[in-house]
C-alpha cells in the first residue's frame, strides 16, 4: 500500500531511504490516501487527498535525507 497507493519508494541510487522517491498512484476511485514507513534516518509519511480534480499532497521526510515528489500528470506553471 505505501509503495503503489502513496508511491514512497527507495531511490536504488541511496539505499536505505537515504534519497525517497514520492510517486503517489491514485486511481480506482480513492479519493484519499496516507502511508508511512519507518527508515533507519526516521519516519518517511505521504497522504493525499484529491478534489475538484486536483490533488493535494502532505509529505513528511526525516532530517538528514531528500525526497523528490512526482505527481502524475502534473504540469508547472510559467
């Protein structure tokens, strides 16, 4: 669950949830969403929520690490 719904994956390039990978995967009608797993640097959490078509994220990383976060079909603004 943590890994398909909320997407916190390990980045193959730091083990050990030194550098976290966020890519949620919403999708079959979830509307929200939370999942945390415990690191050897501290807890890793995400939750999201979507509404009006939009998805909103909470993210929490432990001190000492990175995360990237990849929303799908997510589109900057200029």
């Amino acid at each position: 669950m943590y890994r398909v719904v909320a997407g916190i994956e390990i980045d193959e390039s730091a083990p050990g949830y030194k550098h976290i990978l966020i890519q949620p995967n919403p999708g079959g009608g979830l509307t929200h969403a939370n999942a945390s797993v415990e690191s050897m640097y501290g807890l890793v959490a995400a939750g999201m929520g979507i509404a009006d078509g939009k998805i909103t994220m909470r993210i929490d990383v432990p001190a000492n690490t990175t995360a990237t976060v990849r929303l799908p079909k997510a589109k900057l603004k200029k």
